[in-house]
C-alpha cells in the first residue's frame, strides 16, 4: 500500500441537514440534492454522504482516510438516535442503502446496495416489525443478491438463474408471485451460490456489510463501464464519487406500498404534464432495471391519490428551485411519501431547446441561461433526418418513444456482437429484454437501442438520452430470445441475427427491414422552406429559432463555410454563413478538367506549360465569378492550389496494369506511358510533407499567378455588373516568410496588370495558412507580408502530432481512445495544450506585427462545438466549417460569449 495522503479538509461525512445543491464537487451530485430537499423539508429519509475527497483518497492510497471510521460511527449513532433504532438490531433492524453519487450523472455505471443491516436474526426482527413475513425475506433475498454481485463480485446470473428455477417450481412468471417460504429457500439458496463463489459466508455483522458497501462504491468509479461512459460525456476520470447512506424506506411492503421515477416535463419533448412511471410493491431497482413492467405515474392517481397529490406539490416546488426539468426517484411505504432524490433530468435535443425557451415563457430564467441549456451537438442532433411517415414499410410493434430518432441497423442481441460488427462498418440496433450497465460499450456502438421491457425511466431510456442515441423501451409485443439470438414479432415472424429493422425514437414504432428517411424539419427552417407554426415539429421549429436568433446577438465570432462551388455556397448562406473561409482549389480540377491537368503536369517545355495553364484559366475565372456571385457582399477565401500534382493523375497500379496490357496487345501508348513516367517520377514517401502548397507555386512557374489572375479577372467582373466581390487570396503550407514574400510579390504584380486591363480597382487581401509548427513559431514574421492568418487545423494536428490522420485513425485511435490517452480524437476537439498553444501563440504574436490582422479557421475544428469556445477565447475573428455545421457553430459562437461574460451555465 501507498503512503495514505489525505487532504487537508475539516471532514469527510456531511448530515443531509449540512449539505447544498451547490456543493456537488464534495458531496456529488446525489448526495448534494437530498440535502437540498432536506433543507426545502420535504420528505427524504434521514442519511448522511461520505465525501468525494474520500473517495479520492481511498483511490490514491488503497486504504479509507483514517478519520473515516470514527466520522462515519459518529453519524451512524445520530442517525441510529434519531430513528430510535440500531443498524441490524433483532427486534426492530435500523436497515440503510448504500449508493454512489459522483458529481455528475453517471446513471446506472456505479454501485447501489440496499436493505444493509438484514441477517439471518434481523430477517425475522424485521418480519415482526412490518407483520410481513413476504415482504421481510423478499429484501433479504435482495440484499444477499445485490451484495453477492457489487461487493463480492459474484456473477449475477446464477442468482437470477436461481430466482428463475424459484418461480419455475412455483409455476409463476412474476417475483411478487413468490410467497414467504419461497423466498426463505431462495435465501438460502443464495447465500449457498456466494459461499461458493466468493468463497466466504455472507456477512451477517450490519457494520461489515456497510463498510464493504462503501469500498465496493469507491471502487465503481474505476470499473471499465463508469470509465468508458466518462469518456463518452466527457467526465474527468478524477472526480471521484461520494457515497450516500440512506436510512431504508420500503416500496416492496403491499399494494400500498411502490417505487417510482418522475419527471416535470417529459424528457423526450419537453411538453408539460404528468410524465414517469410507478411500480406497486417494488424497490427502486425493479424500476430503473427496466425487469418488470411499470404503469403510466398517471395511474398513481387512482392507486394513491394521498400521495399522488402530494407528488405534484412537490415536483412543482423543485421546478421552480431548481428551474429547470427535474428528474425525480421516490418511494411510498404504506401510503407516506419518501423522496429518495432528485437532479436536472437528461433530456433529448428537442426537448433541451423546447423547455429553455418555455422557461424565459415563465419568467424562471433568462435568454442567457436558455441559451446555456442547450448545446450544440444537440442541435447537430436536431439536424439528422427522421423516418418517412408514409411509409410502406411493416411496422412489427411499438414501444415507448424514450429517445428520439431514425435509427436503422442490423438486430443484434449482445454487446460483445454490437461492437464487433460495428468495427467492421456495419450499422446495428442493439435488442435487449432490458439493458444494464455491463451494455454501454454496445450501446455505444448500436445506431439505437430497443428493449422489450422498461419505461421512459429504464437504464436503456436515461442512458440513451445522455448519448443522444435512438431508443424504444418497453415493446412488450416483441419476444426477445437473447440465447437462441432472435427476436419474435406479433403474427409469428422471426427477427434473426443480422436481420435489417429500423426503430423510430420519436414515436416508438419497430419496423421490418428499412425505412427512408426524410429532411428534418430543422433542416428544412434553416433552409428557410419551414416556418412556425401550430403542430409539434413547428414548435420546435420556433423554440430553435428564438434560440438560434440570441446566439447571433450575442456572438462575436463569424462564421464562415468551407464550401467549393456556388451551389454549397448558397446553401451555406442559408445556413447562416457570414462568408467562404475555405475554397479548395483543387476540388475545381478534378472531373473533366483533369486531362488539361495531366497536360500541364507532362509539359516538357515553357510553351506546353503555358498552353496548358492558358486553357485552364478561363475555366477558374468562371469558377470565382459563381463564387463570388452566390456569396456576393461576403468574404470568400481563395485557397491556392495545396495537394501534390500526382493526386491528379491515374493510380499508379491501374496505370501499370494499362501500360503492361497495351505492350503486350502491341497497341499504341505513349501518352500512358508518359503519365506512368510522371507518377513514378512526382511519387513521394510521404507526400503530406512533399512538394505542395505552397511549394507548388514556387516550382511550377505560372500556376498561382493563373490561379491570381483567374480571381482577380472574376472579381473585376462581378464589379462591373454592379456586385461586390470581397475576395481574399490564400497560400498554403507557409513556412517562412521568404515563401510567402515570394508569392506575394508575383500575385500583387498580375492584380496590378488586372486593375490596368480592366480599369477596377481590386482589394484583394493576401494571406497564408497557419498549418505547420515552423509557421505558428515564426507567425511574428509572417505577419509582416500577410493580412490575415487562416488556421489549418487539420494539418496542424497531424504536423504537430506527428501522425497521418489518414492512416492512424484506423490503426490505433481506438485503442488510444479505450486506453484513456485521448478522451476525445484530436481531429475531433482541438488539443488545447499542444495545437492549441500554438494558435494562440502564432495569433499574438501575428496581431503584435499587424495589429489588424485577421484570424480565423477553416479546419473541421471550426464547426465542434467545444473547440469553438477555444477560438473565441483566444480572439480569432471568425471559424470556417462544412455548411451543415454552420447553425452549430453559431449556437456555439453565441455560447462562448455568454460564458466569457461570467454568466453562469451548466
């Protein structure tokens, strides 16, 4: 064991009477809210939360801090005081639950054990206590149960294997069925498979159960499922957990008695109204589990209308706390009304956008805090098409809609399959009689999720909706078959593995085979062929564009797109661009142009080049003139041609392989031939790093002046028919400024001789790519010859890296990713400490030479939503993404500027 470093805090166990809702770095999120309840005096069952920094210490060293103990024997009394009981007594047991609550939600990835304290004498105490003898030996099977897996790490299906040959014997189906004597055998059946399996008796001493208990929860912070769900949200791996011990309030005591989850909007749309489910004579577990069917919390009603009623008042109080949709877990014991917790529920992307806008409605919060609520990858979400409602597609069945979406895939029954197919590039649905948490790695990988069991509030449900993956639970038509790998839908029909279904997230429909797909209505706004107005789709619509529109008041950044030709130029106008900030050239080369390239990259004389370079230009100006014409008062960055020229020629096999065939036929080939020359003569090892960019000006004479010459003609042109061309002219792959000076001096010479020719005067700004180290290092100098500054952040992170993004990503990126070395791709989210440090560096060091320099980025970087907030911190101007990214990257614009603001957010 390691020294055991404690830190330096006045104690490590907080009563739920000390506690806040804004101590959720200490006491976690769970832990955090209870004490928020307590002090708002609803009804939560007495308790106490063992720290974070516990945790963390117990993590580093191995060992509990050594005052843990004694703090936790010292709450332990009060509480035993307070409920006029002791923990595990004979008579009257004082019994508690043990559960995680790390400081944000991670639902279902970490350890939960109820009913501590029952024993073999206990069981009986308890049984006289509540006159029921059922209802004592149904917790004690649970506690053996849960305590078996958690804590000894005893696989949970021999359990569930023995409940199921209990209910086999009693020819029942349900575990409410079971009567006493049923579950007494059951318990020691149980303990029989732990004695077994882990080799030790289970624990009849109360306090050694609750100690294990809470190692067995610090421990859960560092399983492979808490760890790869915190690389999926982002979570940092450091934070720990705290540990809540809860004294136990029962819902498995009758028909009077029920568990439950509620929610005060639904999370799936964000409507208003009576949304969750309820589950009589049952412990939370059974509800979240997704292992028995709940009814509608409606029907609580006419089951409880006592607590009903008071459930309301109380979810109206913690909305109006809180304001915002709450996620709520409750408990009643023979008709008295337990909160067992509370936190801001996870919500699909339409009802995020939804419920901030109905809240400033309400005067619960401001435009700034709704626009805090909703984030840009849940409007990219928002963005993706939806199923055709006409279609003729079989509908098989229908479930819950707990996570919306258009998800088609092949059906497979288990994670392990899920993931494997996945890799190979096959698209699934992940089918389950319900999901736990030894499934996130499927789901991960699945295109949706489908349950057969299970509610809005299910595992499968709140998981999916964190993830933003499509899901329908509780589809009770549909028999799941996960040993034999099946799934049998109503009339007979059999779902085999690897059969194509297509599950609709937003209305719970389960279809055979696959569904087409339509724009979504989200889409259809931006493209402006959508308007507000009465039904479901247009109030998201509106809720969007009042979101949407904030976000632009507020921002500071511009967004620009990287768009090529006039028609996604348009269509990123729409979008909202604020101008082009990446044209690539060479995308205008390819196609039926590419022969006049090959007889420019196989001119043997200046005359053949010129010819060659003559025939081309009138074919770039017409490109710029669309250009320029479609993005008309807007800036439109021209980047110079960048790859290397044998990207333009045939591939050198199927080159050879045509060379080989016309000798052998004796047919005539002399231009293959010269062509084959070219590509073994212009090949490179690594031609990321060869001869390109701008590289490419400086050794072929004449093509960046055609390129210079080609805009500066089409700028004239559009000028002379009234428009207003804002062109600027970019050089890739700069390294020093002598290159740069170079070209600049050569581009600024043939715009001059435009001006002549045409009698407009141009403003064209020259500037450069920010793409190499050398260039971020030197960005002081290459200022001085460069107006503006455009960052490549593509090429930046490989050059920085020092990786192929072509190569690597499919070679070790996963096992960086599953190792923990990324918590995200680099090519995803900038690398702040490495890429990132040179932006900012190159940006100040630019703006200290030419205190007008303009600096922005065109790398896909431009369009993520957390990378977006780096660059307006760091000061560029503008960010330049593809334009179906454009509406993100404003959103997120708008973000960044609120939060450099101070305001709070979430």
């Amino acid at each position: 064991m390691s020294e055991n470093k404690e830190p330096h805090v006045a104690k490590f166990v907080y009563d739920f009477t000390e506690g806040n809702k804004d101590l959720k770095d200490l006491l976690g999120g769970k832990g955090a809210n209870l004490a928020e309840m307590t002090n708002l005096g609803l009804p939560v069952p007495p308790g106490f939360t063992i720290t974070t920094e516990a945790c963390k210490v117990y993590l580093e060293s191995g060992e509990e801090p050594a005052a843990l103990r004694d703090e936790v024997s010292a709450h332990l009394d009060a509480l035993e005081q307070r409920m006029g009981k002791k923990l595990g007594q004979a008579d009257d047991p004082l019994l508690v639950s043990v559960r995680s609550g790390a400081k944000f939600s991670m639902p279902g990835m970490m350890d939960t054990v109820l009913n501590i304290g029952l024993s073999d004498k206990s069981v009986q105490g308890l049984a006289q206590q509540a006159g029921d003898d059922r209802f004592a030996w149904d917790s004690y099977r649970r506690l053996i149960q849960m305590f078996g897996k958690t804590v000894l790490g005893v696989d949970g299906d021999l359990f569930e294997e023995a409940l199921d040959k209990a209910k086999e014997a009693k020819k029942v189906t349900v575990d409410t069925d079971l009567e006493a004597a049923d579950l007494k055998k059951l318990v020691t059946a149980f303990k029989k498979i732990v004695k077994k399996e882990a080799g030790r008796d289970f624990p009849q001493d109360p306090r050694e159960q609750m100690d294990l208990a809470i190692h067995a929860v610090f421990d859960s912070w560092n399983t492979d499922r808490a760890k790869l769900y915190r690389r999926q949200e982002r979570i940092p791996g450091d934070l720990g957990t705290a540990v809540n011990v809860c004294s136990m309030v029962f819902g498995n005591l009758g028909p009077d008695s029920g568990t439950g989850v509620a929610f005060t909007r639904d999370p799936a749309s964000g409507h208003q109204g009576v949304y969750g489910d309820y589950l009589q004579n049952a412990q939370g577990e059974d509800v979240v589990a997704g292992i028995r069917n709940t009814v509608p919390l409606a029907e609580l009603e006419q089951i409880d209308k006592k607590s009903y009623d008071q459930l309301m008042q109380i979810m109206e109080t913690l909305e109006n706390h809180y304001k915002d949709l709450c996620d709520i877990e409750f408990t009643i014991e023979r008709g008295q009304l337990w909160m067992l917790q509370t936190r801001v529920g996870k919500r699909t992307a339409g009802a995020a956008f939804r419920i901030a806008t109905q809240l400033v409605d309400q005067g619960l919060i401001d435009e700034a805090e709704a626009l805090q609520r909703v984030t840009g990858a849940q409007l990219a979400q928002l963005m993706f098409p939806r199923f055709d409602e006409n279609t003729k597609v079989a509908q098989v069945g229908r479930g819950i809609a707990a996570s919306p979406g258009a998800a088609v895939g092949k059906a497979v029954f288990d994670s392990y399959t899920a993931v494997k197919w996945s890799r190979s590039g096959e698209k699934v649905i992940l089918v389950r009689r319900e999901t736990n948490p030894d499934d996130l790695d499927g789901m991960i990988a699945a295109e949706g999720i489908l349950t057969s069991r299970g509610g809005k509030t299910s595992h499968a449900a709140v998981v999916a909706r964190g993830m933003g993956k499509t899901c329908v639970c509780g589809a009770e038509e549909l028999e799941v078959d996960t040993k034999r790998r099946r799934m049998t839908v109503p009339g007979g029909h059999v779902v085999e593995e690897g059969d194509l279904i297509s599950i609709d997230g937003s209305s719970g429909k389960v279809y055979l085979g696959e569904v087409p797909v339509v724009p979504s209505p989200v889409v259809e706004y931006f493209e402006g062929r959508m308007h507000a107005g009465a039904n479901d789709a247009d109030e998201l619509v509106e809720a969007v564009h009042r979101i949407m529109a904030f976000a632009d008041r507020k921002r500071r950044l511009r967004v620009r797109a990287n768009a090529d030709n006039a028609e996604d130029a348009l269509r990123a106008r729409r979008f909202g661009a604020q101008g082009i900030g990446l044209c690539r050239t060479e995308h205008m080369f390819l196609g039926d142009r590419r022969e006049l390239v090959e007889r420019l990259i196989l001119a043997d004389t200046e005359a053949e080049r010129e010819e060659s370079l003559k025939a081309l230009l009138p074919l770039q100006k017409q490109d710029f003139v669309e250009l320029f014409s479609a993005m008309d008062g807007l800036p439109v960055t021209v980047r110079l041609l960048d790859p290397p020229l044998h990207e333009f020629l045939p591939d050198i096999t199927e080159l050879s392989v045509r060379v080989a065939l016309a000798e052998s036929r004796q047919e005539p080939h002399e231009n293959e031939l010269r062509l084959l020359q070219a590509v073994h003569r212009l090949h490179e090892q690594n031609p990321m790093l060869g001869l390109r960019g701008v590289r490419l000006g400086l050794v072929i004479p004449g093509l960046f002046t055609m390129q210079v010459r080609a805009i500066a003609e089409a700028a004239a042109e559009r000028k002379n028919a009234k428009g207003d061309p804002r062109a600027e002219i970019m050089i890739p792959l700069v390294g020093t400024v002598q290159e740069l000076e170079i070209v600049r001096e050569e581009a600024d010479q043939v715009v001059a001789e435009v001006e002549a020719a045409t009698g407009v005067e141009l403003k064209l700004s020259i500037g450069t790519m920010i793409e190499l180290p050398r260039a971020a290092l030197t960005a002081g100098q290459i200022a001085e010859a460069a107006e503006f500054f455009s960052f490549g952040t593509n090429d930046l992170t490989q050059t920085v890296w020092g990786f192929s993004r072509d190569d690597v990503e499919a070679s070790f990126f996963t096992a960086y990713l599953e190792k923990g070395i990324f918590g995200v791709s680099p090519f995803e989210t900038i690398d702040k400490d490495g890429v990132g440090s040179l932006v900012k560096l190159a940006a100040e060091a630019g703006r200290k030479t030419r205190p007008d320099l303009k600096l922005g980025v065109c790398g896909e970087h431009g369009g993520d939503p957390e990378s977006v907030h780096f660059f307006h911190e760091v000061g560029l101007d503008y960010v330049s993404c593809s334009p179906f990214r454009i509406p993100v990257a404003r959103l997120e614009a708008g973000r960044a500027a609120i939060t450099a603001n101070g305001s709070d957010h979430r």
